[in-house]
C-alpha cells in the first residue's frame, strides 16, 4: 500500500518524469494498491527494472555529453 502511494505521488509530480514514465509510474501504482492479487507484483517488478535502465541510459548520456 505505501509503495503504491509514493508511485501515486511520483506520478502526480510532472517534472520528475518523462511522459511515457509518468504513465507506467500510474500502472505501477495501480498494481502496488491491488497488492492482494499476486500477479501485479510482476507489473511493480518490471516497472523497476524499467525506471533502472533508463536512469543508467541517461546517466552513461549524461557523462558523454559532459567528457
């Protein structure tokens, strides 16, 4: 359940995010508050795995454009 309200929040902040982030961020959530149901903790998983590679793709961006 508190996961589900921080992705909630994350969602609602619309600078943290690209669009297309914000709106996985929202499934996340969605599937963090039906926590009862087994199956969404494979949604909340993936959007991990998703929001990590894209922050080491723009990390690895951010030091090339830097150097």
């Amino acid at each position: 359940m508190l996961l589900g309200l921080a992705l909630a929040i994350l969602f609602l902040k619309p600078a943290a995010l690209p669009t297309w982030l914000r709106w996985l961020t929202l499934i996340a959530a969605i599937a963090a508050f039906a926590g009862l149901a087994y199956f969404t903790f494979i949604v909340v998983l993936l959007w991990g795995v998703v929001v990590g590679l894209w922050l080491l793709i723009a990390d690895s961006r951010r030091q090339t454009s830097i150097a």
